[in-house]
C-alpha cells in the first residue's frame, strides 16, 4: 500500500505547503519514503508515500521517462510486468528503476491515454505529461485501489484519501460547491460531502 497525491492549477501556482501537508497526510500509507515534485511553471505537483516492495533501492516515486516530460506516482502492482518491461526495452525505451510502475509511464509514450488497456493489476496513478499538457489519473477496472478528487479554487486536487493518518487530517480541500455535477463518470462517496472517488476502470 502506497499512497498518491497530485495537484492541478489552472490560474495560480501550486502551493508547496499544500502539496507536502497531502503528503505528510499519507504517512501510514507508505512509511519507507515520501518525496514530491512540483514542475517548473508550478502549475502541476505529484507526491507519493512508499511502502517497499518491488525494487528496495531505486523504485521511489515520483518517477521521471528518459527526458523528464513524463512523471507518474503509483499506487499498486502490476501483473506481468516483467513480460511488459522486456517489450519495452525492446522498442528502445530505457528505464530509469527496476520498478513494476515504471511500465506505465512508456506504456503512455507508445500509447497515449490508451495505455490503461495494456496494464492488468491493481492500481491507481496520477500521470502528467508536459508535452501534451496532459494530466492522466486512472484506477484499476475493479477498483482495489482508491483514488478520490476534489475541485477547489480552480485547482484539481487528487489523493488516495481523503483524510488521512491517526488525527484524520485533512488531504483533500474542502471543494467548490458545484463540483460533482459535472462529473457523470465518477460517483459521489456520500461519507464525505462532494469529494468524488473515481469509478473504478475509469
């Protein structure tokens, strides 16, 4: 169990205190390493907690493809990964750790957004890809993994929960009011008032 947290401003700068309050949110989630990463225009920040599982030495996240315009944090394993990995090496990528999760950062260099059909597990991600300007969050078709979102203040706002640690401290903001119905994909988890959770396979 790993945790994630991403945030995507459309007017004002990420906030860096935010980003880390998220992600010290998540703690239990993933005990063995925390780190983030804002980008340079600040308008995108991706954090992670790792639990160690695959690959002790060179597997924290938030990982980077060859030319650093593709970064992803993951929650989750994937199946068959060795297989996938061998392929991709094939086709001339390089990889950067000897995780499972790196799969699917040039899954979407080859695929696009329909990278989600190659990968088969559990698992939850939050992708950003600056040449296409493109911010990717995904679930696995059961939904094992947990991945919720809010609106608020023009910034997407995206974690694995949505209160975190023994003093359920808060990782996602208090959204905007009218967020929710223009979400038809996603439902509403009526325990938290119009935090959304990503609808699994979505």
């Amino acid at each position: 169990m790993c945790g994630i947290a991403a945030i995507f401003a459309q007017s004002k700068p990420v906030a860096k205190h935010a980003l880390k309050s998220a992600v010290q949110s998540l703690i239990h989630r993933g005990p063995d390493n925390q780190s983030m990463w804002l980008s340079p225009d600040r308008r995108v920040g991706l954090g992670h907690t790792r639990l160690s599982i695959i690959d002790l030495t060179t597997g924290d996240q938030p990982i980077a493809n060859e030319d650093e315009r593709v970064r992803i944090v993951v929650n989750g394993e994937f199946y068959d990964f060795e297989r996938q990995r061998r392929e991709l090496e094939q086709r001339g990528h390089r990889f950067r750790t000897r995780s499972d999760s790196e799969i699917t950062l040039h899954l979407h260099e080859d695929f696009g957004t329909h990278c989600v059909r190659h990968l088969r597990g559990e698992f939850a991600f939050v992708l950003w890809d600056e040449t296409n300007d493109l911010l990717l969050a995904a679930r696995d078709r059961f939904g094992i993994k947990p991945l919720y979102y809010a609106v608020h203040d023009d910034a997407l706002y995206l974690a694995s929960e949505v209160n975190g640690g023994a003093r359920r401290r808060k990782v996602l903001p208090d959204p905007d009011q009218t967020v929710g119905h223009r979400r038809p994909l996603c439902r509403r988890d009526l325990a938290f008032r119009d935090r959304l959770q990503q609808w699994p396979g979505n």
